[in-house]
C-alpha cells in the first residue's frame, strides 16, 4: 500500500479527469495493467476501485485517466473534487490488457484508457505501425484525448458515435459489418469496455473467425 500525493488533476471531457499523482520507490508496471485506488480520507480508504495507468512506465510520476460517474455517490464522484495536495492511497499493481503484437484496439467509452498506455508506448517505441484503434462514444464531447490519439494514429484512429451532434457524423455503432472492414489480418484483438460491450465485440470477432487465443480481454 502506497500513500501518494496527487500533484495535478483537470477535466480533459466534460466527465473525464485526469490525474497526475506521485510515484512510490520501486514501483513498476506494464502498459494496459492497473491498480487498485482508494481516497486517503477518513471513512474512504477501503473504498478501492481499480483504475489502468495512463501514462508510460518510464515517467516521473504515474497518470490516471477515470470517468467520473455524478448520478451515484460513489468513488469517482468523491474522485471529481479531489485536488492537487490531497492524497490517494495505491495497491499492487495486477495485469490487465496485455499487448502482444500489432492489431485491432476495439474501446467503448472509458474503456480506452489501458490502450492509451499502451500507444503512448508504442509511439515512445516507434512501434505504432500496424495498430488500429475503434473507439465507441454516445457523441463527440465524450471522446478521450482525440487530439492526441488521431496524432498518433491518423486514419487508423476510427471514432464510432452513436448520437452525433455534428451532421457530418452519422449515427453508428461498432457491429459485426464494421469490425469487418477492419479485419486485415491483423495477429491480435484487444477489447476493452463495460462487460456487454466486451462480451458482444468478442463475440462478433468469433463470428468472423477470430481465435480466441487470439482475443485479448481484461484478465
């Protein structure tokens, strides 16, 4: 168990926020892998929820990226008034998504955030050829760091909006016809998202003849 002081938070959606927290002596992981957070505040430290580090392994300090839920009182509500000075206690790190080989990122919503981890270190790498990314929102003010990811994507980075606000956009969602036109023999299949999300992108990928040793799912 490690107490750390959170150095930096801002919003980067209108319910997204970012956080930029102290690291402790030691502490390693690998892109796509999490840890339990819990709110060093009298009555909220045993409230853990696991959250995926955003940021690269190699920096100073460790990011987070969480989605702050306001219709419940719950833990990323209490996660949306913390600021910088207050602190957050961390657990061990546990494996999560773990990258193999180049392939298709499939994300819905929130569930971007292991991936980001891994394509900031791809990128540091120079390994970004070959990757692409879907990525399913309700509308455009709910995509995570589209600046950033259609930088290191380009035309690989695929934004799949249910309810557009702009015309330009028409309504999709991520469906067996679209996975399909994806499909370019890629060796790997990373799905990430709420478990019906995945459990359905999972199964439209079998449905096209994907292995599953060759789908990669939160573990």
């Amino acid at each position: 168990m490690h107490k750390v002081k959170v150095l930096k938070t801002e919003f980067v959606t209108h319910n997204v926020r970012h956080f930029v927290v102290e690291r402790p002596a030691d502490y390693n992981f690998i892109s796509g892998q999490a840890t339990d957070v819990s709110i060093n505040k009298p009555g909220l430290e045993n409230e853990l929820r696991p959250f995926t580090f955003t940021g690269l392994n190699s920096g100073e300090n460790l990011e987070f990226t969480i989605k702050i839920y306001t219709d419940h009182n719950g833990v990323t509500e209490k996660l949306g008034k913390i600021a910088a000075g207050d602190e957050l206690i961390l657990h061990d790190v546990f494996g999560a998504i773990n990258y193999k080989q180049p392939g298709l990122f499939i994300a819905g919503g929130a569930g971007v955030t292991p991936f980001i981890s891994i394509l900031r270190q791809l990128k540091a790498d120079n390994k970004l050829e070959g990757n692409t990314l879907l990525f399913a929102n309700h509308t455009e003010k709910d995509i995570i760091l589209k600046d950033e990811l259609t930088d290191m994507l380009g035309s690989n980075f695929i934004n799949v909006l249910s309810h557009p606000e702009s015309p330009e956009n028409k309504p999709q969602i991520i469906d067996r016809d679209l996975i399909k036109q994806y499909l370019h023999g890629q060796s790997n299949y990373y799905i990430c998202g709420p478990d019906p999300f995945v459990e359905a992108m999972a199964e439209n990928l079998k449905e096209l003849g994907i292995q599953q040793s060759q789908i990669v799912i939160e573990q």
